[in-house]
C-alpha cells in the first residue's frame, strides 16, 4: 500500500512538473554533481576566515539491547558559519557522523575547541559554494554498560532514531518540523548517516533498520557485519542480499536513498571486506535496489577506491569532502 501511494505522489508531482519520488514530505532531488572523485585543494587545509562553530549537546538515552539502563551522553555539533537560532526560516541538512573503534565522538572534530583538518575542510566547502550550509553531528555508539563496540553499533540506531535526532533537531533549525516517528520519517532526504571503520559498521546497521528515518549514507572502510564480523569478505553474495532484502521490507527502491561509500587501496583491514561486498551489491540481482551511476540524478550508489588511501584519516577527509556535496550540495 505505501508503494502505491508513492506511485500515486509521483505521478500527482510530475503532473505539477516536479520529477522525481517522494519520500515523505520532501520530493528527490533531480539535480547532483557528478560524483568522480577529486583530491582535497591543498588551500582547504588552511585556516578559512569563515568559520563554523563546534558545540556540545547533551542527551538522556538507554541500553537498548540490554536492561534498558538509562544514561546521560553527549555528542558534539557543527553548525556552519552565520548560524543564527533565531532565524527559523532557514532550515539545515543534517550529517551524522560516526567514529571508528577505540574512537570517541570528538574523533572527527578533535573536540569543541580544536581547529583540526576537518574543520577546516568543511568551512572551505561551505564558504566556496562546494556544499550548502549543514549541521553535522558527530555523536557515539560507546555504552558504559557495555564494553562490545559490535553490540552498540548493532544497537545504536534505536539511540538515533529515539534520542540522537529529535535531541539534535528540536534545537537547531532543520527540515524536521516535529521530531515525532512521523515527523522524522517525513524529513528523511535531509538527513544522512556515515561512519567510519567500527562507524562504517554502525552506517549499514542504520541502513538495514531506520532506512524509513534517514535517506543517505556514507560508510567509510567497513563493510555490513548483519551477517558475521566481516561477512562482506566470506559471504558477499548474502551480505548484499541481506541489504537488498532489508531496502525491498521498507518498501524502498533505488530512487529512495543514496550510498557513497569507499576505502583506500592501501587499507588491509577494511579493503578485503568492503569491495567484495561491494562487487555483490553491483550485480545484475540487484539493480533494481542498488544502482550505481557516475550522477545521483541516474542511480543511487557510487563506490570510491581512493587510490593510496590507508585506514585512516586521511581516507575519512576524501570521502566526506567527496561525498557530502553529492548529498547536501
């Protein structure tokens, strides 16, 4: 039924001229640059004289796999250069952003008064017209109730969904009107997921449960572990199945999410996992879910093997500097 109705909302759209499917209240984009990879300008490193702003926002949320013990986190923010709270007619895409293993969520940004890479990356990309102004949010799966880094990021998306979103999104000005299941459902093409290693796990745990909340993902060097740690190496065949099983009980097909995922040559930990899985994901069985294109105006998924990137940093820079603008840009 939810299939139809879409059907039915496309057809009422491109009757009005406006192309493209509609997943709750926000139609597809219809325009995206293309998606080929390019190096960081060396002048992105620097410190840009417009900058944003990194602050704290704290949360109560749960055990979710466990007993349900409550606690208190935090997660820090990003908000762009010129941010103003009080003007409520500008509203902001929202990245999340997840760290890898042994990591915490100061990983990406160094923290709230550190001025790392990062930073700096994002500033210029918003100054220079790369990427609209955004929010991102770089929060954590760490639990004190359990040490297991797979079992909280198996269970963080209930976290997202209950806590992280409609904590991050009732205080600053974005797309979500009401940070209810259906209010967060209706603005899922304003929101993304990505992560890194440990992250990148996270990402797809997020992507095979809460595809309804958030429309686009960005797993850096990891693969989906619903299967097994690592099974996008032993069995890719059944992870991408896995995954495309997981799109079609949504109700979902290609047009409605986007996945910009990579790794580096280099990386001998995530590599082996990752591209096999991905090769899966690109064949024929699967192209009505997972279509891979050069421009997101002709599929849905496009994969970066950074050419001398390693697990590390480095590789997380290239593929948010990359990737962000295919999303928000």
């Amino acid at each position: 039924m939810d299939k139809i109705i879409k059907l039915v909302a496309s057809a009422i759209m491109v009757s009005l001229g406006m192309s493209g499917c509609m997943t709750g209240d926000f139609p597809r984009k219809t325009e995206f640059p293309d998606n080929a990879f390019s190096e960081i300008p060396s002048d992105y490193l620097s410190l840009c004289d417009e900058q944003g702003t990194v602050v704290i926002i704290s949360y109560e949320t749960k055990d979710y796999g466990g007993k349900g013990e409550k606690f208190e986190k935090r997660a820090l923010v990003y908000l762009p250069y010129g941010y103003d709270g009080s003007d409520e007619s500008k509203k902001y895409d929202v990245m999340y952003y997840m760290h890898g293993g042994g990591g915490t969520e100061d990983e990406l940004f160094g923290g709230v008064l550190s001025d790392n890479e990062s930073k700096r990356i994002i500033d210029h990309m918003i100054k220079n017209g790369d990427l609209k102004p955004c929010i991102i949010c770089t929060p954590s799966y760490n639990n004190p109730y359990n040490g297991d880094a797979s079992y909280c990021c198996k269970n963080f998306w209930q976290e997202l969904v209950n806590d992280v979103i409609p904590a991050v999104e009732s205080e600053y000005n974005t797309f979500c009107s009401k940070t209810t299941k259906s209010g967060i459902k209706a603005s899922r093409l304003h929101r993304g997921f990505g992560g890194f290693s440990m992250g990148a796990a996270c990402t797809w745990w997020v992507f095979e449960n809460a595809l309804d909340y958030v429309g686009y993902y960005l797993p850096v060097a990891g693969d989906s572990w619903a299967l097994g740690q690592g099974a996008g190496g032993y069995n890719p065949d059944g992870a991408a199945e896995y995954l495309a099983e997981a799109v079609k009980g949504f109700g979902y097909d290609w047009e409605d999410f986007y996945i910009y995922c990579g790794v580096g040559t280099n990386d001998n930990m995530a590599g082996p996992n990752m591209q096999p899985m991905v090769a899966s994901m690109q064949k024929e069985d699967f192209e009505d879910i997972f279509k891979w294109a050069d421009n997101f105006k002709d599929g849905n998924c496009y994969f970066v093997l950074r050419n001398g990137g390693w697990h590390d940093q480095n590789t997380v820079r290239s593929l948010i500097y990359n990737g962000l603008p295919k999303f928000f840009g």
